[in-house]
C-alpha cells in the first residue's frame, strides 16, 4: 500500500518547485554559499525546458534539488503532484524510478560494471531479467552509436563515450522526465547532435519531458524555452529562439509568484545602479523609471521595512536583533512592516 503525501501542488505538471532555496554551509572564512535563492519552477508532460545561465550560478545545485539527489534548504519539490521532500527513502527511488532519470554533468557510472551493464542496471533493479535489460541496454546503445563498445569497462572510455552509457542508462527506464547537466557537454559536435536528436524523437513521439542544463546553443534551442539563472535566481524566460551568446537579445524578464523581479546586471547598470524608481502599471504593462537624481551617498533604504521574523533558508524563527541566521549563516532579509 502505497502513501504517496499528495501535495496541494497542482498534478498537471510533471514537474513543479516552490520556492526553493539551497544554503551549502561551510566553517571556511568565506563562510556559507546561498546557491539558490527562491526558485520557482514548473514543467508541464512532454514539455522541453533549458536552464541555462553562468558558471556558479546554481544550475547543478537546482537539478540536484529537484532530482531529489540533495534536500533543498527550503522550499518543496513535486513531480506529478507528489511532494517528494515528504517521501520516505524507498517511496523515494520508487517515485524517481518510475518518472524521472538523471543524467549527471560527469557520466557517475559504476566503475566494476561494463558499459552494458551499466546501462542494464536500473532494469535489473526493478527485477527484470538479465536477458531482457541487456537486450535493451544492447539497442539504445546501438543507437547511441556504442553498440561495439558494450564490453568496456568505464576507465577505458573516453569522456564521451562514457557520457553516452549514462544517457543510455537515464532512457532504458522509460522516464516520463529526463533531469540532464551539461548531457552534451563532454561530446563532439556530430555526436551531440545525435543525442539531441535521440532526445527529440523522445520529446515529440513518446512525450519525454526534459529539464536541461546548458551552454550549447543547440541544446537550449531544442528546449520549448529556456530559463535563465542568475546567482540562484531566474532573471529571465527565452523563446526556442534563445542566442546563448547574447542572451540580452531573447530576454523577456520574470516577475515569479511572489512578485519578485531581479533585473539583469547589465539593465540595472543601464538604468544607473541602485536606487529608488517609479513604478507606472496600465494594463499589462510596467514602466520602470528612476525616481530621483543617483546620488552615491544616498540611503536608499525604503520606509517601514522591519527585519525578517523568519530566515528564508532554514526557517530558524528569530527571537533577537540578529542580522545573520545561527542556524544556517544566511543574511536575515529586511521585509515590509
Ligand atoms: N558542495 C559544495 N559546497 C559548497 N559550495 C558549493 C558546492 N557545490 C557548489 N557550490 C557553490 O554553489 C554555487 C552554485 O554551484 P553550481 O555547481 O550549482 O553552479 P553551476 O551553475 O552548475 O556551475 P557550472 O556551470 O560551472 O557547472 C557556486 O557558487 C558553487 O561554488
Ligand atoms: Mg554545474
């Protein structure tokens, strides 16, 4: 009997987070990371989605989070309404082997197994029998173009030979979701566009959603749209049309659900820095425009904000004036009174 937490989270997506936050905490002088800073996503069945965005901006810490591979400081994960942050360990793999596979920036394959077995191994997992989760293994590395190197053992693989067994093993399940970091990263131009074009027949024959992490322009192009992350925040949603190498030019900025806006560096920059700005809506427009006059000294600290009751990442209830969290580092955050 299964008991499954049904989340109040809507079932129509495959795939859904609110409000996730990731503090990787740290004793070192340069103190705690705060990699993800209330992030909100959701993914609809079959639907392409590309994140893509910087070094160190928080892409592998936010597919590890929503992969359930590393709890999340805050904030609740759900594939197909199902939270998993509430699932116990076994209900845990149960769910992720059912829905959803990985496909990690390095291939992650168990070193004392072949290539084949290796890509056999979820199968063998969920009990089925070794002839059959070969012959499987067997034909999507065929397709991969790995089929005469089945027997290699993972030290003797290049890179992206070893990246293709890892593929192979995230598809031989049938997930419904595909979580990739970098999946071409490690391959030439021709056989990553063989892998695109694997993914693309999954995505337009068998309805594969796909959330994918990249800098290629052919992997964020194969996306329905992409998501842009900037230091753990989404800035920015692009179009299939997305040009990685200017990323300005495919922009339409995000104001998530709780009415946040973070603006690209190079706007705020543009706009002349920090500082207090008028706020003009009519119909579904938004006109931005500064205020005042910058004047480097000036405090730009609004009226009425008080400190936070509560810390954003762990959720450590404040009972002093402390300006950082005891519990977990981060900064206490001003909010309106
Ligand atoms: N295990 C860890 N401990 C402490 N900090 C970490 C750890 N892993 C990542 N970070 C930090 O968290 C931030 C986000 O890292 P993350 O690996 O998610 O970035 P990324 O966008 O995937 O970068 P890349 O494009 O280089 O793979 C970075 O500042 C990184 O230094
Ligand atoms: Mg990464």
């Amino acid at each position: 009997m299964r008991d499954f937490h049904v989340s109040n989270q809507e079932p129509h997506y495959i795939l859904q987070a609110e409000g996730l936050y990731h503090v990787y905490e740290s004793s070192a002088l340069d103190g705690n990371v705060v990699a993800l800073r209330g992030l909100h996503v959701k993914v609809r069945p079959g639907e392409a989605v590309a994140v893509v965005g910087p070094s160190g901006s928080g892409k592998s810490t936010l597919l590890k989070c929503l992969g359930g591979l590393m709890k999340p400081s805050a904030g609740d994960v759900s594939f197909q309404g199902l939270q998993i942050n509430r699932l116990t360990g076994q209900d845990l793999v149960r769910l992720r082997q059912e829905t959803v596979s990985f496909i990690f920036q390095d291939a992650n394959l168990l070193p004392d197994l072949n290539a084949l077995d290796n890509v056999a191994q979820p199968l063998r997992h969920r009990g089925v029998s070794v002839a059959t989760s070969r012959r499987k293994a067997q034909s999507l590395l065929d397709k991969l173009g790995m089929g005469d190197r089945s027997n290699g053992m993972p030290a003797q693989l290049s890179g992206g030979e070893q990246q293709r067994v890892a593929i192979a093993r995230a598809l031989i399940t049938n997930p419904k979701l595909i979580l990739a970091d970098e999946p071409t990263g490690a391959l030439d131009p021709i056989t990553s566009r063989e892998v695109l074009s694997l993914f693309a027949k999954l995505h337009e024959e068998e309805d594969v959603a796909f959330l994918l992490v990249t800098h290629s322009r052919e992997v964020a192009s194969f996306a329905d749209r992409s998501l842009e992350l900037r230091e753990g925040r989404f800035i920015a949603q692009h179009g299939n049309d997305v040009d990685i190498a200017d990323l300005s030019s495919t922009r339409a900025l995000i104001i998530d659900e709780t009415g946040t806006l973070t603006l690209p560096p190079e706007i705020l920059t543009q706009l002349g820095g920090p500082g207090r700005f008028d706020i003009d809506a009519e119909g579904d427009n938004l006109t931005i425009s500064r205020a005042d006059e910058r004047d480097p000294d000036d405090d730009i600290t609004p009226v009425n904000l008080t400190l936070a009751a509560e810390c954003p990442a762990c959720k450590h209830v404040y009972t002093d004036e402390a300006q950082e969290c005891p519990s977990c580092g981060s900064s206490r955050p001003m909010v309106p009174a």
